[in-house]
C-alpha cells in the first residue's frame, strides 16, 4: 500500500522562487523599491536620528524589509506543520544576504574544510542539560556512522587575515598571503600563536559560509593583530537545533587539535554566534574541559524565549522586526524545532541553557567583553545577561565589561563604515591585548 504524499499549505512568498531572469527581477523589484523610498523619506523628511546618514538608513531598511517581508509571516501557527519547510530553505539559501568579497587593502581569507571523523564523534557528557544532550549525541551518533561508512560529514570554515595583521614582525612589510600561504591554513605559525574563534550571527538561518562577515572579521584581525577563523556551521530551517551547536563545538576542538591551545584562543560570536560562545563554554566547563583565554560578545541573543520590553520599545529604531511566537516562521521557531506549532511545553524548552544561556551558570566565565548597541530589539536581553554574569562573578570585579553604543541597532559592526562600528573594533583588539597581558 502507497502513503499519501503529504500536501503542503501555499504559501505567498515574495523574492524570487528560482534562479531565472524573472525572479532576479523579482528581487531587484523587492530592493529598489525600499531604496527609493528611503531616499525619498530621507531628503523629504530628514534622517530618523541625525547621527545616521543615507547609507546607513538604506542599508538599515533594506534589512528591515528582507527580514519582515521576505517570509509570509501572518501564517497562522496551527498551520506549522503542514510547511513545507525544506522547500523554505532552499528559499532562503537562494534569496541569501549578500556577501561582500573581501579587498585586499582591508584583508585576506581563505575556506577549507574539516573532517568529522571518528575521533571527533565523542559522546557529550551533559546530563544536566536533559533533552538538548540527548539530541547532541543523536548527532554525534549520525557522525559516527557516516565517517564508519567512508563518508565522513564536513564543516567548511574561514580563516581570515586582516591586512594590517599580516605584517612581517622582523622587517615590517606587508606580507601577502598567496606569498606565505600557511597565513591562511588552520595550523599554529608558532607553538603559542594566539587566535580568534568568531561564530557568525544570523538567527542560525543566514550567514551562509560567513560571508557577510567578512569584513567584520578582517577588522578585528588587524585591530587584535590576530588570525580569526569561522567555521559555517549548519543553518536553519533545513537543519534544526543543537546542529549549529554541535558544528561549533566539534570546530572549536578540531582548532585545539591542530595545535591551538585554549589558553591562547579568544572566543567570540555576534548575535546568535554570541549566544553559541557562550554555549560552548558551557559544554566545555561541564565536561571539564579547558576553557579559552576570553569572551568577546556582539549583541549576542541569550535569550530565545525574547523576553524583554525592548522587543516592543526599540521597533522602529532597529533592523529587525518584532515578531508574534504564533508566527511559523519567527526565527526562535526555524531553529529550534521548524514545523512544530508553538506551545506552552515548546517555551519551557526555550529555557535551557544550551538554547538560551542567560538560563545558565555563567560564573566562572573567562573575561568578558560585550558590545551592544543602544536600540536594539534585544537590549533588555543582553543587559539582563550581563547583570547575571557579573552576579555570578562578583568575585572578580571587573571579568564583565559592557559597552553601549549610543543609537546603534543589533550587531552594528556590519555598518564597518560607521564611526561607531570603527569604535567597537579599537575597543575589540585593545580587550584581546589586556587578555594576553600585552
């Protein structure tokens, strides 16, 4: 007897579909559209803030409008379950933020990939964690059976130099790394050669290959005088929690194999890569495992569960829209269980630390350093976590720094071109050198 294959609910989707002229067309309709009528406002009405100029409102609304429009969010939440929601990450892989390649006057890098094989399928010793560890080791067992099988899983990560960093410290010129290509291999140029782990942001669902980071990395590069890497973990919705966790866990020991040591690692993350950071020091410190010199978070989304006031008193000053948990496709919902409707049981969930880490026990937590911006939906969040970090630290005045940058949205770095963005890179290598003790 044949199962009836499933039927799914149509659904009203507004950037392009495929990649044909028509739905190129369809996109560049969706972006000029929002530009014109930025300008328009702009020149008509003046800037929202007078700190903000034309570029910055462009930039800024354009995100705006791909982030609220771009996915039907006025779909009922009983209606969940019938998505087809690996149709919906073709979606949005195909309509993906766009990437900027990296100049050489800012920086260079480089992807490679790793290789979980067996000796990265070890089991998580979490049981405090209940269900999130039993859904890590359904992973690392999956691993386990693909790499048993010859066809071991892979991460592709970057490694990236910025320009300023890539300098010969004997004879003080530029060195160029398709001239010393080890600059962009994962390897230690030296037994205690430091380095930055960053985890890109994207509400787990875009960020693809970390190329919109790029230039933030490159910058922090040449600002801590550092090499960073990213590993692209698996994003949502094709790919739901804890496999961006487990990603990030397996590069993080993949770097310490290579060479690295934690004492000399700096881990960072912006937005939902600041809340993985923080995850991956969790795991590291109950499994009793080495922990990183320091923390560094850029408006890190610790809680899951959005549940601050500045959800509903920043819209409007920030990029991102407020969204309704009754909506299917609210970015908390992609990632952590696509296609399940939303529940009070689902909420409780929310609350474990590995999902939301302002949850967990943050005492004990290597400096740290957090960079927000002043109107972003999440800045009761992050101000919350950061009060319960130096509570749980106070015995160590001083282990949590926080820097509020006056009018900037969520994870401002992207605008590299603004002052402020500039600010927050200084402030960024100036915490790597206390760190080290340089």
């Amino acid at each position: 007897m044949e199962c009836a294959e499933k039927s799914f609910v149509p659904l009203a989707l507004r950037l392009r579909t495929d990649n044909s002229v028509l739905g190129r067309l369809k996109n560049i309709a969706f972006v000029s559209s929002g530009t014109i009528a930025t300008i328009a406002k702009y020149y008509w009405h003046g800037p929202d803030k007078a700190a903000w100029g034309l570029r910055f409102h462009i930039l800024k609304n354009i995100l705006h409008q791909y982030l609220s429009e771009s996915l039907p969010h006025s779909t009922p939440n009983e209606l969940s379950a019938q998505i087809d929601f690996s149709y919906i990450s073709d979606y949005i892989e195909l309509n993906n933020l766009p990437s900027r390649p990296l100049s050489p006057s800012v920086g260079w890098n480089s992807e490679f990939n790793i290789v979980v094989d067996e000796s990265a399928c070890a089991a998580y010793s979490l049981e405090k964690y209940g269900l999130s560890c039993t859904k890590l080791n359904r992973l690392v067992a999956e691993d386990r059976v693909l790499a048993q099988q010859g066809k071991p899983r892979t991460i592709s990560c970057q490694v990236v130099v910025g320009a300023q960093m890539a300098q010969c410290n004997k004879c003080l010129s530029s060195v160029h790394p398709h001239s010393s290509p080890e600059l962009l291999m994962p390897q230690p140029l030296e037994p205690n050669e430091r380095i930055i782990i960053h985890f890109h942001g994207g509400a787990y669902c875009v960020g693809e290959r970390s190329l919109t980071h790029l230039y933030i990395y490159a910058n922090t590069s040449s600002r801590a005088g550092l090499r960073v890497f990213s590993p692209n973990y698996r994003l949502a919705p094709r790919h739901c929690f804890p496999s961006h966790l487990h990603d990030c866990v397996v590069s993080y020991l993949h770097i310490v194999s290579c060479g690295f040591r934690p004492e000399n690692i700096i881990l960072a993350g912006d937005s939902a890569g600041g809340a993985l950071a923080v995850e991956l020091l969790m795991i590291l410190k109950e499994m009793s495992l080495p922990k990183p010199a320091g923390l560094v978070l850029i408006s890190p989304w610790v809680d899951s569960t959005c549940a601050g006031k500045s959800w509903t008193t920043n819209q409007g000053l920030d990029y991102l829209p407020g969204l309704s948990f009754e909506d299917p496709f609210h970015p908390t919902r992609l990632f952590y269980a696509a296609g399940t409707p939303f529940s009070k049981s689902m909420h409780e969930e929310l609350k474990c630390p590995l999902v939301s880490p302002i949850f967990g026990d943050l005492s004990d937590m290597p400096p740290m350093l957090i960079q927000m911006g002043e109107y972003e939906l999440l800045s009761d969040d992050i101000h919350a976590f950061a009060a319960r970090a130096k509570q749980q630290n106070s015995h160590n005045p001083g282990a949590v720094q926080v820097e509020v940058y006056s009018k900037m949205p969520h994870v401002f770095v992207i605008f590299d071109f603004m002052d402020e963005a500039q600010q927050a890179f200084a402030s960024f290598g100036r915490f790597v050198r206390a760190v080290f003790g340089n």
